[in-house]
C-alpha cells in the first residue's frame, strides 16, 4: 500500500507570503493607477491571494471578476483548460490584470490570455504567487512573481491536492514520506 499524499515541509511561511504579497500591490499600483482596469482571479487556487493582493493595492476603483478553471487531476496537468466561458463581456475595452496561483506548464495562462485579448481586453497582464523553475509547454510569462520555486508540487494558501489543503496558512512540499 503506498502512503498517502500530505502536507510535507514548509516552502514558504505565512509572514514571507504577506510581506511579499504587499511588496507585490505596492509595484502593480502605479501601472493601473487612473485605468479601467478588470483584476480577474483564476479560481480556486488564487482565493487566498487575490484577496491579500487586493488589499495591498491601491485600485479602489478597480472591477474585479473570478473565473474557475481546471486543469488538474491529482499532481498532473491535463493539458486541457476547462472553463473558459464567460470571460467575454467584462474584459472589452479594459487592462486586465490576471491573478492565478502558480505559473506551472503555461497552457492556462496563455489560454486565459488569448481569450481575453480575442474579445477586446486594452492589455493583459499576469500576476502569479508562484512561478515553476521548469520548461513551459506553452510560452508564457507572468509580468509580476511573489516566489520562483523547484518544481515539486506545493498545497496551501489556496493551492490544493484533490480539493485538500488549500487551508494552510504557508505553503509546503506535498509529501508520502511518512517521516514528514
């Protein structure tokens, strides 16, 4: 029987996340100040940090939208993104800021992207807690980046294992180690 998938060592704790999370809203400010601007968050995993970023910038009067998409099954990417409907009418004719949990194989972003500057967006940019240190299988780049990690799969702060974890205050290491 293999051991089961769980929260392993801490990769980041609760007090780096919020200092760089408003580390993060003070240098996004200036490029939205004055703009109609959409802030959409990629659900469920950027919950947590959109609502964090959201406080840390000054956009009072921005519009702000959530979409749920999918592309996981357990630890792997699918390699296909559901959930792309709906995103048409709100992006027309505003700088949209996209703010996802972890920039991974690419594919969600670059297909969130695509979607939004097909139907009218000024402009799209990606703000993500975490980036990957791995080859994309989709070009893509986010535009602002709390942490770059290895690429092991994380949980907490809004990022799950099966719909688990997303609870923790800090991120960590998914494990099977029984020791951890």
């Amino acid at each position: 029987m293999t051991p089961a998938m769980k929260p392993g060592r801490i990769l980041l704790t609760q007090t780096q996340i919020r200092a760089r999370v408003r580390e993060l809203g003070r240098s996004i400010t200036p490029r939205y100040r004055g703009k109609k601007v959409l802030v959409l968050g990629v659900m469920n995993g950027a919950l947590f940090f959109l609502a964090d970023l959201l406080r840390a910038v000054e956009l009072d009067d921005a519009q702000i939208a959530c979409v749920r998409l999918a592309s996981y099954a357990g630890t792997q990417s699918t390699g296909l993104v559901r959930g792309l409907d709906g995103l048409d009418e709100e992006c027309r004719e505003r700088h949209v800021l996209i703010v996802d949990d972890i920039l991974d194989t690419g594919r969600t972003l670059s297909a969130v992207t695509e979607r939004l500057t097909k139907h009218g967006a000024l402009d799209v940019k990606i703000c993500v807690l975490l980036e990957k240190r791995r080859p994309r299988e989709v070009p893509v780049r986010a535009d602002w980046t709390g942490f770059k990690i290895a690429d092991e799969f994380v949980v907490g702060y809004g990022l799950d294992y099966n719909g688990r974890y997303r609870a923790l205050k800090q991120i960590r290491v998914l494990s099977n180690d029984p020791t951890e």
